[in-house]
C-alpha cells in the first residue's frame, strides 16, 4: 500500500423517496482507498454496506457529497466519460457471477476490452493470459454453464481485472461458495493484490475474509462507525 489514493469519498449521503416514506441509507460517509490496499466493509444487512458500493463505482449517484475516481469528481462529469473512466479504472465482482451464459469465457472475460476499443485479437490474447493466470486456461472455449461455481467466480475476477483497474469492488464475492472454494478464492485476491498492485475494497458478511484484508470497515445505519487496521 502507497500514499496514492485511487477512490475517496467525502460527505456522501443517498435517500430513497418511497411513496411519503423518505429513507436514508447514508447520512455522510467519509473514505479513502490507497494504491494496493485490501479494505473490508462489514456490517448488518440495510446498514448502507451495498448502497456505498455502487456510489463509489458510479452505478448509482448520491443525494450530496462527491465521489472521486483517480483524481476525476465523478459526478460532475458525463455519463459516457464515466463509463469509460469506470471501464478503465474499476473492477467489479458480485456474489453472482454475472457471466453471459452465451458466450464462451474466453468471449466474457475479453467483453471489457473489446467495449474500449481493444482490436479483437489484443483482446483475446490478453484474456487468454489471464484466464490462464487464474487456472482456467482450460477452459476458454467453455460456457459459464459447463463450470462450476468456483471456475465461474474466478473467471468472473479474471474480467474484473482485464483491464488491469486501479480498484476492484467485490459485492460478497465468496457469498455462494463453499468454504474450500471460497478458501481458494482469497488466496486468488491476495495474490492478484500483491502481483498486480490492485486494490480492494469488499463488501462482505464473511469474517475470515474480512480478517485477511489490511483494513476492516463497520457500518452501522449508513455511516462507517469503527476500523481495524492489520499491522
């Protein structure tokens, strides 16, 4: 970990309007992930853990406060400046693998490079390579459909990192797996974290996950209440 802050957010809040009902989910969270970190959030279901995610990647905007993305105020900008930012700059993992079942991995995990202009043979290869690095290089020509849940996760990293983003944000990335799989999956992030030098900021309710992160975060009715840093 450097001093370089890759994504922060300051005063960041996000109401729903529910009929006359107004609820707020975040009341003012302040964060900052550096360069190579691996920050854990961890929290009771409805504490905002999920909402602040998808703020911090720009799928959803905030009622008040700025997100900002390798030095960019992402809600000031356009949306199609923030996909490509976000094609560029972020990874996403979800509990779900979100793979498309009609294409084959070697297709899925190439899909980002092709979306920022990447020729389809330089895409290929470097999906190819990656997928190899993730111990799928077997199984390029497969369909989500022919793997298991554990080849689909890790394929599902392998396109969070095709274009080699400066953060990945992982929504219960082990929340359907087995504990072996699940096992082979963290060693999977921390070795990416430390050869790569991407961070990692995960949502989870796994604590042997969140104990394996640099930094555990704990919301509580949408604010960031405590943080454990490993030494």
């Amino acid at each position: 970990m450097n001093d370089e802050i890759i994504l922060q957010c300051q005063g960041l809040t996000k109401r729903y309007q529910q009929g006359e009902l107004d609820v707020q989910v975040l009341k003012g969270v302040d964060l900052q992930i550096h360069a190579g970190s691996r920050v854990a959030i961890m929290g009771a279901s409805g504490s905002g853990k999920s909402t602040l995610l998808h703020l911090l990647g720009g799928l959803e905007k905030p009622s008040s406060g700025e997100v900002i993305l390798d030095q960019v105020a992402i809600n000031k900008i356009s949306s199609s400046k923030l996909a490509k930012l976000r094609n560029r700059s972020l990874g996403f993992i979800y509990q779900f693998h979100h793979l498309l079942g009609e294409f084959s991995l070697l297709e899925n995990v190439a899909m980002p490079l092709l979306i920022g202009d990447k020729s389809i043979k330089e895409a290929q290869h470097l999906a190819t390579e990656l997928l190899d690095r993730v111990g799928l290089g077997h199984r390029v020509k497969h369909k989500p459909g022919e793997l298991s849940g554990g080849e689909r996760q890790r394929a599902a990293i392998a396109r969070a990192l095709i274009n080699k983003p400066k953060c990945v944000l992982a929504d219960e990335p082990t929340g359907n797996l087995d504990s072996k799989t699940a096992e082979n999956i963290y060693q999977l992030m921390q070795e990416l974290n430390q050869e790569l030098h991407v961070s990692f900021l995960i949502v989870t309710h796994d604590a042997d996950l969140a104990n394996r992160m640099d930094t555990v975060l704990h919301m509580e009715d949408g604010l960031i209440v405590d943080a454990l840093t490993e030494e």
